[in-house]
C-alpha cells in the first residue's frame, strides 16, 4: 500500500488543538498550562525530600527546625497535590465541553460542504474517521488527549533538564547512557503507529461496513422485509464475518504492540543496571555522602522515568496526531460556497428564468457522462416537465439546478447571471425541492414542515400547506396535531407516516418555504397513478407565480405542463407539449402508450385533465 504523508506535522496538530482549546474551553488550557510548573515542582520535591530527611537527621539541627524545614517542603507538595487532584475532577466536565465543540464543528462542516464532494465515499470515510477523533477508544482520547499529553511532554522535558543537571554531578557518563538507551524503545513504538496509520483506511471500511449492518438490523423501517423475507441469518452472517476481520487486525495490532514492549523491558534492564552499579561503586568508595547518595538514588530513578516518559509522550503525541489529522483536513475542507457576489435577495420575489448553457456531467471515476451537452431555457412562470426512464439521468439534472453538483462542462444561469456567482447558502433560497428519496426526523409535524425551532413556527401557515398537500385527513386524526412528533420508536404518543403521507409532508414543506422555483423529483412515486396526477394537478395550481421543474416516469401526470422535455441516456431526445409529442409519435409518444393502461380509464373520464 502507498504511503500516504500526514495531513499536518506533530507540532502543527499541536498548536492547531490548543488554539481551539483556548477558543472552546480556556479553563482546560490554563489547568493544562498551569500543571507543568506545579508538575516539575512536585516531581523535585518528591526526590529531595528523603534526601533533606537524612540529610537533617544525620546534622545537628534541632527537633523543631527538622520539623519546620521538612514542614515547609511537605506543605508546598500538600498544595500541589491539591491542584493536580482538583483539576483532574475540573478536566472531566470540562473536557467534554471542548469535545462536543469539536463534534459540532465537524457536523458543521458535514452539512456546510458541497455536496457533491459529501456524497463522495472518500470524503464520508474522512468524516467517519474525523469523530472517531472525538471519542474514546482504548483509554485514548485523541482530541482531549492531545492538549495534555502536550503539556506532560513539557513537563517531562523541563525534569529531563533539571534531573540531568543533578545526575551530572556524580558522572558525565550517567546522562548520555540514561538517555541513549531508550531509543530503541521509541524507534520500536513509532514505527508500530506508522504501521497502524498507513493502514487505517482498510480497517476503517469494515468498520463503516459493521456499523451499516447494526444500523440495518436495528431499523424499524426495515423489520418488516427481515422477516419477510428471513434476513435475519443472512445479516447474522455479514455480522460475524465483517466482525471477524476486524478481529482478526486488531489481533495482529496487538502482536506488534507486544514486540515493541518486550524491546522496552530489555532496555530498562540495561539501562537501570549500569546505572546503579556506577552509583554504589562511588558509595562505597566514599565519594558521595549517604543524604547525597538518597538524592542521585532517587534522581536516577526518576531520570529514568522522564526519558522514557519524553519517548513514551512523544509517540503517543505522535500517535494521536496522526488521527487528529483526519479530523483537521475534514475540518479544512473547502465548503465551495461560490463566489457571493451578487445579492439573492432581489431574485427571491420574482419567477426565475432558468438556462442550461450546453451542461455535461460525469460522475468521477465513470465511463461516460450522465448528462451530455444539455440546453434549454425555462422562462420566468413555465411550468416545465421532465420525463424519462428510470437512469435517464433526471434527478442528476435536479442536484445540478438546485447547485448541489457542478457542471463538470457548461453553464447554468439564473436570470443571466452563473449560478457559482451566488453565495451557495443564498442559492438555495431560490428553491423549493421534493426530492424523491424521502427522510423524516424525530421532530414535530411543524418543525419537519418549517425546518425551524418550535418558537419560530408559523402555526397557521404550517397547517395551511400541510393540508394543501393532502394531509388534512391525518392531521385531523392526531390529537396533538401539528405538534405531534414523528417516529413512534422515541415518542409514545408519535406517529408513523406511510410512505405516500409522507411524501406529502415533504411537499408540504416546500410549500411552506415559498421560493420562486419549485422543483418536484418524483415526489409521489409511492401513489398510485390517479392519486398522483390529482397531487400533480393541485401543485399546478400553487405554483401559478413560480417556474416550475416536475419530474416524473409517470407522462401522463404531467401533461398539464407548458413544455415537456423528454430525457434519454443523459440527453434531452424531445421536446414540446404532449399533444405535440404524442402527435409526433417519437419515443414520448410510445412510452405514453404502454403507460396509459395504468390511468386510461379515469383519463377518458376527463379526470385530471
């Protein structure tokens, strides 16, 4: 596998998490800040102690000056011990605050991107892979524990310095051989977490893969077809497979964990053992005095402790900052918010004029181009149809007019001016799309329909429009009307629409939001013919002074449309009105015939006509 170079050095994620520390939550820093002078001063104290207890106790001083001396000293490690407790308890409720901080950055940024580029798998990995920053795994927690481990490696350090210069003085030969010695240790380490992140992407797709299927299992839109149709076994199987592959990694990751620890337990006994040979050597020979000899003891000991403490820090530092940079280049992505330099607000009262200027697009990585060299123009008010088989490449039409993909050829104007010259948030107030993939919440009737707060509803205009859609039977059935909230898995008094109810609701929303283009993606696809033609022939009627794009299979629930274009492998064959097409007798007509044996009946009728 190709190695990939870090997104960011150790140094810059460093200075990166910290920054958004002080924005986010400035007491975690100032703790952090704080513990490295009380840290160092704690860990001297700690040596100097004993050594100052025989060094008073071997000395003439009397009973209360031994006791003020060594009072002092215990006092001062008391009031450090203090902090470092306290702010132990602080960091946890304060941590979490930073870390939800960081959560709604990345959701943010989730919902703030282009969509083209969220909709490409490398970039939902990226996200993926980004929260899995934010929690914790193993006891380690990357987006918190970086900060601190950051602090510790400062600390560690400043002992290393301060310890060193004590431990000089009994040998210049003691500093070089306690330092040089762990770096076998920590070449070990670093180059396991190299490992593990130049193969991160491969363990992160089974995950996906597993989190997909537990969501799939769990789901209660689909406990119907799992039992119908006897999934259960099958998914227990794609379970415990994906399951045993990821097993099967970790165990080899646990393997190379071991032989990285088993260099460090050689190098300790190497390392100590030289070590303390030089310092009884030099006792016995009556160089240094029995306190001096409590105070290099204790100095080794934790000399040691603080290089492998540096080593250990910065692969650990190293370690998280491989996967604090999954979350920073999400968070750096580009959002593609086009230029903004024109002013939507005076497009917003008035019906647009639409014009695809000889637009192509090409999905990445295809063979050919999903739509090629696509012109029409839309005039303010027209009522538009857009018809075709399945795969005709309608709804990639769609999501290029409404900005959510751009045109890999070509140009789409609105009122003559190109689309990428407006702020791309201030280009979706132009429209108001059903989409035909249809996904509701666990939010009220009236907060789904205004995508607002509660405190924010139009209560009138909500009901207004949820009954214009069709709704008014079922909203006359809920007791809470049009306060009462969707999916009844988390709401004992909610309810659950059906798929035609709530493809009303969705119509209902764009109702509500009142742009001047509406846009209807196959939005009743789960009505039958007649039901849909009825709902088509009533949104006639509410788009009087909007263009209006509607796309369908289904011809004749179009027929009332000023023009039809009629969509065939990505390219618009036809186009006229449907008395026009159907007199043509091209592949419009053709299709229009094997359908009509679906609505023939009411359509003779004059019904929806």
């Amino acid at each position: 596998m190709e190695k990939k170079k870090p997104y960011a050095s150790v140094g810059s994620n460093a200075l990166w998490i910290m920054g958004k520390q002080l924005k986010y939550s400035p007491w975690v820093f100032a703790i952090h800040a704080l513990s490295i002078p009380v840290g160092v001063g704690m860990s001297y104290a700690a040596i100097y102690l004993p050594s100052l207890v025989v060094k008073e106790v071997s000395g003439n001083n009397s009973l209360s000056e031994i006791a003020l001396h060594i009072g002092i000293l215990m006092l001062l490690m008391l009031i450090g011990g203090a902090f470092e407790s306290g702010s132990k308890l602080m960091l946890d409720g304060l941590q979490q605050t930073f870390r939800t901080a960081i959560i709604m950055r990345l959701c943010r940024k989730a919902m703030s991107i282009h969509y083209q580029q969220y909709e490409d798998k490398k970039t939902r990995d990226l996200f993926h892979r980004a929260l899995r920053a934010t929690q914790q795994w193993g006891g380690v927690w990357p987006v918190c524990d970086m900060p601190k481990q950051s602090a510790e490696l400062v600390k560690s350090l400043l002992c290393y310095l301060l310890f060193g210069s004590v431990i000089s003085v009994v040998s210049p030969w003691l500093l070089p051989i306690l330092t040089i010695a762990p770096l076998v240790n920590w070449a070990c380490v670093r180059a396991y977490h190299k490992y593990e992140y130049n193969n991160r992407e491969k363990c992160t797709d089974k995950e996906t893969k597993l989190w997909y299927v537990q969501q799939q299992t769990a789901d209660f839109s689909a406990g119907k077809d799992i039992r119908i149709y006897g999934m259960a076994e099958w998914f227990g199987s794609l379970f415990k497979g994906l399951h045993h592959d990821i097993s099967k990694w970790e165990t080899k990751l646990a393997n190379k964990r071991f032989l990285s620890q088993l260099a460090d337990l050689v190098v300790i006994l190497l390392r100590d053992g030289v070590a303390y040979w030089i310092l009884i050597t030099m006792t016995l020979q009556g160089k240094i005095t029995v306190d001096r000899f409590v105070l290099y003891f204790a100095a080794i000991s934790s000399f040691a402790t603080w290089v492998g403490n540096i080593l250990n820090g910065w692969n650990q530092l190293h370690a998280n900052s491989l996967k604090l940079c999954d979350l920073r280049e999400f968070a750096e992505l580009e959002e593609g918010t086009g230029i903004g330099e024109i002013d939507v607000q005076s497009h917003l009262n008035k019906a647009p004029e639409i014009v695809f200027d000889h637009v192509s697009f090409r999905y990445e990585g295809a063979e050919r181009e999903a739509l090629h060299d696509i012109s029409f123009t839309m005039k303010p008010g027209e009522k538009v149809a857009l018809v075709g088989l399945n795969g005709a490449g309608k709804t990639t039409l769609v999501k290029l007019l409404c900005g959510l993909y751009r045109p890999t050829s070509g140009e789409i104007r609105v009122n003559g001016i190109p689309i990428e010259k407006f702020g791309l948030t201030d280009y979706y107030r132009l429209f108001s799309v059903v989409f035909q993939d249809i996904r509701t919440g666990f939010f009220s009737l009236a907060q789904t329909v205004s995508g607002t707060a509660v405190e924010t509803v139009n209560e009138k205009k909500v009901e207004q429009c949820m009954r214009l859609s069709g709704l008014s039977e079922k909203l006359d059935s809920l007791p809470e009307g049009i306060y009462t909230r969707l999916d009844k898995q988390l709401h004992e008094s909610g309810t659950e629409l059906s798929g035609g109810e709530a493809q009303k609701l969705m119509l209902a929303r764009a109702l509500y939001k009142d742009a001047p283009m509406l846009v209807l993606d196959e939005p009743t696809a789960a009505l039958d013919p007649l039901a849909e033609n009825r709902i088509y022939q009533e949104y006639h009627a509410m788009s009087a002074k909007k263009t209006a794009l509607f796309i369908s299979h289904r011809l004749a629930s179009t027929r009332f449309c000023d023009r039809i274009l009629y969509l065939e492998n990505g390219e618009i064959v036809e186009t006229g009105t449907h008395e026009q097409l159907v007199k043509l007798g091209g592949k419009y007509s053709e299709l229009f015939e094997i359908q009509s044996c679906w609505y023939r009946e009411d359509y003779e009728k004059g019904e929806g006509v």
